[in-house]
C-alpha cells in the first residue's frame, strides 16, 4: 500500500482508504453525493464510512491522504447447501 495526497483520489464512487491527518483516523471513502452543504458544486464530496449522519448513510469528512483497498483474501469456494430432500 502506498499512500497518497487525497488531490489524486479516484472520484467515480471508488472505494479506497482515507486516512485524516487531522483526526489520525482510517475510514472506507469514496467521492459522493449527500445532502447539506458541500465543497463542491455538484453536491458531491468525500464521504467516509465510519461517519454516518440521522439515517445511517455515510456522512461527509475531509481526508487528507489515501490508498486504495487490498484485494480480498484467496479463499476455497464454500460447499453448496444440503437440504434433507436431497439425501
């Protein structure tokens, strides 16, 4: 992972890692639309999952760095189900 200044964060609703030099928080982040005020023209700004507003939705926050997300772990396919019908 490395990371970086947030001026060069994806911004088509990508999900990365945000880290704030200001909180010395790491939180889920991607480039979104939420409702109040915003930087931006277009309604949209950083939103960070550990933030949430009234309803659960993630809530705006300023991220000064980020990277971007590690790549899931290589697991063995679960077994399919059995039913007692199938026996």
């Amino acid at each position: 992972m490395s990371w970086q200044g947030i001026e060069t964060a994806p911004k088509d609703g990508t999900r990365f890692l945000g880290w704030s030099a200001v909180d010395d928080v790491i939180t889920v982040t991607f480039w979104g639309r939420v409702g109040g005020f915003t930087p931006s023209r277009d309604g949209r700004t950083w939103l960070g999952e550990a933030w949430s507003d009234h309803r659960g939705k993630p809530d705006a926050w300023e991220p000064t760095h980020w990277c971007a997300l590690p790549s899931p772990p290589e697991v063995e396919p679960a077994l399919p189900l059995r039913r007692a019908t199938d026996a």
